[in-house]
C-alpha cells in the first residue's frame, strides 16, 4: 500500500469508527456532530465552536451540553466526532486542492 | 480536563499505569496521552495509529520538519498545550531552538528550506480560512515541494487540527518546562503509538 493511502486508510478508520461504530450517544446525533450542521441547541452551539474555533470553547459551554441531559460519555464522543468531522474536512480541502493544481500541470496524470 | 470521565473513568490497570509513569519519570502523564486511553476503542487506539502514520511514518519530510509542522498548525489554532509540546519536540529534533522560534515567528524570514516555507503557509491557510484554492497549491508546488510530500503535510496538518480542538475543548493542562521537554524526548524515541 502507498505510504499515501495508509495515511489516508487510518484516518478513514478512524471516521469509520467515530460515526458509525458503538457509542452512548446516537449514531445519528454523531454524524450530525462530524458534519456541524443539523443539531438541536444547545449541542449545536458547543460543535460549532469544536469545529470552527475551539479555542473560544468555555467551562460554560461544556456545562450547557451536560445540562440539556446529555452525559459525560455522550458529549465526548460528540465533541470527538465534530473535531474529526471538521479535520477530515481539510485534509479533503487540501486533496481536492492538490488535485486540481497538479491536473492543470499535467492534464495526462489527472486523477 | 473538563470533563470528570477524562480525569477520573479510568480501569484500575490504567490508573496504576499512570502512577508508575509519574514515579519513574517525575512528570504527571500529560493530558494528551491520558485521553487516548480514554475507551481507546472509541477514539485513542485509532487516533494513535494515524497520528503515528502521519508523524513517523515514511516521508520525505523530516521528524523535525513534522514536528515543526505540529506546532505550527497549533500555532494557528492557538492551542497552548500543543504549541509548546510540538515546539519542544521540534527543537529536540532539528537541535536548534531558534529556526523553530523564527519559523513559528515570521516564517518569511526564518532560516527553512523554501518547500518547507510555503508548506508551513500553506497549511496555516488551510486551518485559518478552513479552506484551500488550487492558486496557493501552485505556489507550494512553485516552491518545490513535491505532491507525496504535500499530502503527507496534509496528514500532519489533519492529526494535528483534531488533537488541537480536544486540547481546546477539554483544556489540557500545561505542563512545566522540564515536562513538556520529557515529554518531547519520549516522542522522539517512541513515537505516538
């Protein structure tokens, strides 16, 4: 395997198991996390922030997601699930990037 | 770290585990290592593997040039924790504390080699602006780095923007000096599995 794809492999294995192995919170509200888009307050406010900029996260926005009824075990997952979500994201960004930048370099070697 | 489970929902085996790692290296275990033995099967024993891969798997880049790559994504991220490991285990690496400093600096004038340099750019765009033209491909490219070794940065850049947001987000302790330097030694002679 190329050192490329078993980089790439262990990352998919990871998303893989994330999203759609087992977990204590839903497997819906763990996709919901890992894409940031779709999820019910107060979740969606604390993943957003896990995505976008998780250095604003606060001891406050922890308590809200704890508070909504959700456990320490669930909320680990989910803040998991949008961190992977999210660098899954630009690892993809930059690929697509690469491949369009070396496609118009050498048309016969797109891929 | 701000969730109870991640201090205290360890098994017996791995509270005395870390105990013994305290005793025998004189530094608590850093919070990075203790969250991946946090049900590993959910998220650490995978997380590990890829951050291995990433960061000490076969490349064209150097260990030091990866390490260098992990704090600067974490710079961008401003994740202090992850700054100042990656820093330590950089310097450790390349065994010269300043061109890491200029680099995490003002990378336009640190001493780097120029594919390092628009590498390094180019994933502080990627994790700034959480998106990439083709445009600042090319000028990476123009640099001369090669395509293997931009998606190998990018592998760097993916593991490092997943563990900056758990250190974020579950505010990972800072360590003392002479820990994060420990902690930069073990890295360098056992990696990240």
């Amino acid at each position: 395997m190329p050192d490329d794809d078993r980089k790439r492999a262990a990352l998919r294995a990871l998303t893989d198991r994330v999203r759609n192995g087992k977990g204590e919170a839903s497997a819906e509200l763990r996709a919901l996390a890992f894409d940031n888009n779709g999820l019910p307050p107060p979740l969606d406010a604390l993943m957003a922030k896990v995505a976008e900029d998780a250095s604003q996260v606060t001891d406050t926005d922890l308590a809200a997601a704890l508070a909504s009824g959700h456990t320490e075990d669930q909320i680990f997952e989910l803040v998991v699930c949008a961190a992977v979500g999210e660098s899954t994201r630009l690892y993809d960004a930059g690929l697509a990037a690469l491949a369009e930048a070396t496609a118009e370099e050498n048309p016969a070697d797109a891929s | 770290m701000r969730l109870d489970v991640l201090n205290h929902g360890y098994p017996r085996r791995t509270k005395l585990l870390f105990a013994l790692i305290r005793r025998f290296s004189g530094h608590p275990v850093p919070d990075a290592a203790r969250i991946v033995f946090y049900r590993p099967d959910f998220y650490g024993d995978r997380a590990k593997h890829f951050t291995h891969e990433a960061m000490r798997g076969p490349s064209a880049w150097s260990v030091g040039d990866r390490e260098l790559m992990a704090a600067y994504v974490s710079k961008v991220n401003r994740t202090a924790f992850c700054i100042a490991a990656h820093t330590a285990t950089a310097t450790q690496a390349y065994q010269d504390a300043d061109r890491v400093t200029a680099a995490l600096t003002d990378l336009d004038t640190a001493d780097l080699t120029e594919p390092l340099r628009e590498t390094l750019r180019m994933l502080g765009t990627l994790t700034r602006e959480r998106t990439l033209t083709a445009d600042d491909m090319r000028k990476v490219l123009a640099a001369g780095a090669t395509p293997d070794q931009i998606r190998d940065a990018l592998a760097v850049c993916a593991a490092f923007n997943i563990t900056d947001r758990l250190a974020d987000t579950f505010a990972f302790a800072l360590l003392t000096p002479e820990a994060f330097q420990a902690g930069a030694t073990y890295l360098l002679k056992r990696g990240y599995r």
